[in-house]
C-alpha cells in the first residue's frame, strides 16, 4: 500500500455548483487524483450543498450576510477551510469578490474557472461581451488565483465557436459543457504536482505556460 498521502480538495461555490458536480463525478470514476473533502457555501440555500450531501461529502456555510466587512468575512472562511487543509482549494462557482485575507492565505493552490479566454473579458457579461464585439469563438479559462481579479496565470483553455444566432445564454451553456471537462483536468495537474504557480506564472512539467495558459480545441 502507498504511504502517500491523500491529496485533499475543498470546493467553494455559491448556486447549484455544476462545476462542483463534475469534480465529483471525476472522482467517482476514478479520473481525480485526491479526494473531496468539504464543500463550503457562503449561501446557505445554495442548491449545491444538497448535491454534495447525496454524495456524502462534508458541507458547511459560512454566510456573508453574517459579517460587517469582506475582510471580516474572508478571515471566517480562512478558519472554516484550514480545518480541512487542503492540498487545493476550488472556487466553483463562487461569487464572491475575494479579499487578499483568503487569496494570500491559500496563494499557489487557489484555483478558479472564468468563462472567458483571459486576458480578454476578467469581471461580468463574459458571453455577451465576446457576442458584441464580434469575436468568432468564446470559450473558458482555469487560472490560478491572485489578487488581481481575474488576472492570476492561466493553466488550461478551451476554445467554443460563437454561433450564428448564439445568444448570451446559448453560448454559456455549450461552454460550461466544457468548463466540466478541463476544470477536474487542470486541477488534476496540481494534485500529481506537475503543475506549480510561481511569481512569473504557472509552470507545468517544468515548462512556463503561456500567457494564455494550454490551450484546448473541441469542436461542438
């Protein structure tokens, strides 16, 4: 039997947590290289923290309303996720605007998915941006998380033709179809500690990933 030990994940959402679910559906088909510990939810009606119980994962709420200030909210989450310690923490669909209270505890093993090909379109309206410019494709990115909204380095793309007739909707759903996929991948990466976040990027297999992490091609 190995004597290494069990990588562990904590997962972060907000809503119903469809990312979530692809980390435990990866994990139930043995494609995940650690286990799910706890997912965490800063709403306590968050349709995910259900999903997570049916599959007998540990969950929790720390609630934002409950708190005077980001930071004084941050440094709970901080104590509720430090109880786990993780070996990467997964935000899933998590709406909150982090502080660096929580990014700097967790930095190099803090990791998100954003519905845009950064650097192009950090922040909202990632679909309908991409639509009203004109772009021929759109697609989703996993980065490692900084301080810089939306701006930590990229780890693995996936590209998606916008459509003739995509709307905002249309094209977000066929692009979180694909978020399911590279997001456990990418992650994955990080648990087998081939994937590493250094102070000029993120470095995989010991190469520096470009500016716009891997990148993915699927034709839907």
């Amino acid at each position: 039997m190995s004597s290494t030990p069990e990588k562990r994940i904590s997962i972060l959402i907000s809503g119903r947590g469809s990312n979530m679910e692809a980390f435990l559906n990866a994990e139930r088909h043995g494609a995940l290289s650690g286990r799910v510990v706890r997912v965490i939810s800063n709403r306590p009606e968050a349709a995910g923290l259900a999903t997570a119980s049916k599959a007998e994962v540990a969950t929790a709420v720390v609630d934002h309303t409950a708190y005077e200030s980001r930071e004084a909210f941050d440094t709970a989450l901080v104590e509720a996720v430090n109880q786990d310690n993780p070996d990467v923490v997964v935000l899933a669909g998590f709406m909150r605007i982090l502080t660096p209270v929580f990014i700097d505890a967790f930095l190099g093993k803090l990791v998100n998915i954003h519905p845009s090909l950064l650097p192009k379109y950090p922040g909202l309206n990632t679909h309908q941006r991409a639509i009203d410019n004109g772009d021929k494709e759109a697609g989703a990115t996993v980065h490692y998380v900084t301080n810089e909204l939306d701006g930590g380095p990229p780890i693995l793309q996936v590209t998606v033709p916008i459509e003739t007739g995509d709307d905002a909707a249309s094209l977000a759903a066929r692009i979180l179809a694909f978020e399911h996929i590279i997001f456990p991948e990418a992650v994955n990466w990080h648990l087998q500690e081939r994937l590493v976040q250094e102070v000029d990027g993120a470095y995989l297999d010991g190469n520096k990933l470009p500016s716009t992490g891997t990148l993915r091609e699927w034709q839907t």
